[in-house]
C-alpha cells in the first residue's frame, strides 16, 4: 500500500504514455506517480526479492522498504528490468488479467474494478484495470483514489490495534515486576520470623537451664518471673507471625488477582495478533486465488456495533460468499425484530464491547431456543469480525 500523504488529484496529466493503437499498457508507460501504488499494491515483499534477485539488487539485508524503493525506481525505465517487473505482475495476476480482457468498452471495465473493491480483491484488479487497452485517465484515476484510501483505512487500523497491543504488552511486564517483588519480600518476612522465633527459643532454653543449675531455692521467685517475661515475648512473636501470616494470605490473594489480569491481557494480546494476521492475510491474498475460507450460502447476523462500520462488514462478509443481515441492538431497530432475524440466519456474531446487555441476553437465548450458534466478539472493530470468519471450522460450525 501507498508510505506516504499523497493527493492522487495533484497527479499531473498525462498518466499513460501509449501508442495509439488499443494495447495494453506497460508498467514503464506509467506516470511515476503510478509506481508506488502499483508496485505496493501488486506484489509481496517475496516475490519482489525474487524478481530483483535476478539483477543482483535484492541482499540479505536489504529491507522491504528498500526493495520498494529499488523497484519503483526500475519501473520507469525501459529496460530489461522493467520488462521483468511486468512480467512478474502479468504471470501474478493472470486470472484478473484474463477476466477484464473480456471488457469491452469503457463502462465494462469500470463495472470490474468496483465489484473487486466491492469483493476487497483488490491488488489483481488493480493491476488489470490499469493497464487494461480501454482504461482512460478518468477510471486510472478513480482506481488509485481506491487504492490510496483503502491504505489509509487500513493503516488507521492497525496503528490503534498495535497501540492497544504495546500497552497490553507494558501493563503485563508491570503486573509480573510487582507480583516478583512481593513474592521475594513475603519470603525474606517469613524466614526473618522463624529465626527470631528459633534464636528466641533457644536463648530460653539455655537461660532455664542456666538458673536451674545455679540457683537455689530463694531465687525462685526471680525465675519464674524470667520465665513469664519470656512467655510475653514469645506470644508477641506469635501474634506478630499471626500479623505476618495475615499478610501473607492478603500478598497471595493480590498476587492471584495480577495473575488472573495478566492472563486477561495475554488473551487479549492473543486476540490483536490473530486479528492483525487476519487482517494482513486478507490484504496479501492474491487476487486470482480462491479464499482460504468460504462461507456459501451461509447466512450471518451481526448485532450491535458502529453504523459507520456496517458498510465495510457487509462488503467483506458478501465477498465470502455468504448474506449480511444487521440488527443495531436497538438503538434504532426495536428489539421485536431480533427474533424474526434469528430465525432466518445460521450464524449469529455480537461485540462485547459495543451491546446492550438486554440485547446480548436476548440473542443468546434466541439462538439456545433455535439451536444457532453465536459468536461474541473481542470489539466492534472490523478487523475483530474479519480474525472470527477466518477461524477454522467456521463454515461447518453453520452447518
């Protein structure tokens, strides 16, 4: 995707440079304003180091940045380099190449480009569209308007998620610092006290021992009174190891707690992970490639979450073949409505974090009573829907 602020509309005309006789375009025909996007748009960071091997440009240490940068720099030459960049994009994205070859005429074309952003099969769609014979400057400029958006969309994303993540990850290092500390001062209390106790004991033994054998019977009086002052400071012992124990119990019980928070945050940085190689998954995934997960014919009620956000489930949900149906909750759709939707679909999802408890209560108890299965969600996040459908099983789960 695009690195960087760019304003597709400041593009300066023309965008190709072509013969005049219909053909499909080349990637060195291209405005250079065009490369960044093509080539981060079109191919992995893997199969650029492939291409750009055979050039000897791609070391070991070379970054994805730099072999971004390598290739957009080759693309505006017409050289053997360039020529093999097109080659990798055409052999890459046959089937979308061989799809929109079928288009013929301006509108045909466009009709393409919006149903693969429809599906989110964008990369190959791409690529077909701009170098299709018939693309004119109006739809090059309209698909690179798609294009820059949809990063910007996506990045927005993920620069909250892995926010999230990083403090999740703080909170947890803190949470095992502390629990560590107080383990070491509970165990450095407690063999403090029973050596005073041992020391205590037997600096009495010896001193008993010590007067019996010394003393006659008038200093029995002055005994017996080293003995009860030995006897009050061995119960202030036990009622300061009684005060200690105490405390000990009230460290493990706090102890417990962090530990029961911390594995709270290591689901919960499981959860942004699978959501982020979910998200990274879908936008990697080769256009021309069946989905690694189908949902046909499988019918998914969503309930709860943000307006603004419906239209982009709806789009990605449909892309995998099955119907979207939504139900706000009742925010604004009543309540009444939830059992009919029910009824109709085979999957039911909500988002914790953004449900009614009434609306979350009573879709559980529609989907016991109608033998459906529901799925509650981490948030109400895009990326938390799309990391659920990619969950193996999910299809036969419908079932």
């Amino acid at each position: 995707m695009l690195s960087g602020p760019l304003d597709f509309r400041a593009i300066p005309a023309p965008l190709v440079k072509r013969e005049a006789a219909p053909r499909r375009t080349k990637i060195w025909e291209f405005n250079t304003n065009l490369h960044c996007s093509i080539i981060g748009t079109c191919l992995s960071s893997g199969e650029l180091r492939q291409v750009l091997k055979k050039f000897g440009m791609a070391s070991q240490d070379c970054t994805d940045h730099e072999l971004h940068s390598i290739a957009v720099t080759l693309a505006g030459r017409h050289d053997d380099a360039a020529r093999q960049l097109h080659k990798a994009l055409d052999h890459r994205h046959k089937l979308a190449v061989n799809q929109f070859a079928r288009a013929e005429a301006e509108d045909a074309v466009r009709a393409l480009w919006r149903d693969a952003v429809k599906r989110g099969d964008i990369p190959g769609a791409y690529w077909a569209t701009l170098t299709h014979p018939l693309t004119n400057q109006t739809i090059i400029r309209e698909a690179f308007g798609e294009v820059h958006m949809l990063s910007h969309l996506v990045g927005s994303a993920n620069r909250a998620d892995i926010r999230r993540l990083c403090q999740l990850e703080a909170d947890k290092a803190a949470l095992e610092a502390k629990v560590q500390r107080q383990q070491h001062a509970m165990h450095e209390a407690v063999v403090s006290r029973d050596m005073q106790i041992r020391e205590l004991r037997k600096a009495l033994a010896d001193r008993i021992v010590s007067e019996a054998t010394t003393a006659d019977p008038a200093d029995g009086a002055a005994l017996r009174g080293l003995i009860a002052d030995r006897e009050r400071r061995l119960a202030a012992e036990a009622r300061r190891r009684g005060t200690l124990e105490e405390r000990l119990q009230a460290m493990q019980a706090e102890r417990d707690a962090e530990r029961a928070a911390r594995v709270v945050a290591e689901r919960a940085c499981q959860a942004l992970h699978r959501e982020l190689d979910a998200v990274e998954t879908s936008l990697a995934a080769p256009a021309e490639d069946a989905p690694s997960m189908r949902l046909d014919n499988v019918v998914l009620l969503y309930v709860g979450g943000r307006p603004n956000q419906v239209g982009h489930m709806r789009a990605m949900v449909e892309g995998l073949g099955a119907t979207f149906l939504h139900h706000d909750g009742g925010v604004e759709n009543h309540q009444n409505l939830l059992p009919g939707l029910t009824s109709r679909c085979d999957l039911v999802l909500f988002p914790v974090d953004c449900i009614s408890h009434d609306a979350a209560n009573i879709v559980k108890s529609l989907c016991r009573q109608g033998g459906k299965r529901f799925f509650p969600l981490r948030s109400a996040s895009v990326t938390s829907l799309l990391a659920a459908l990619q969950v193996p099983g999910m299809a036969e789960a419908a079932d």
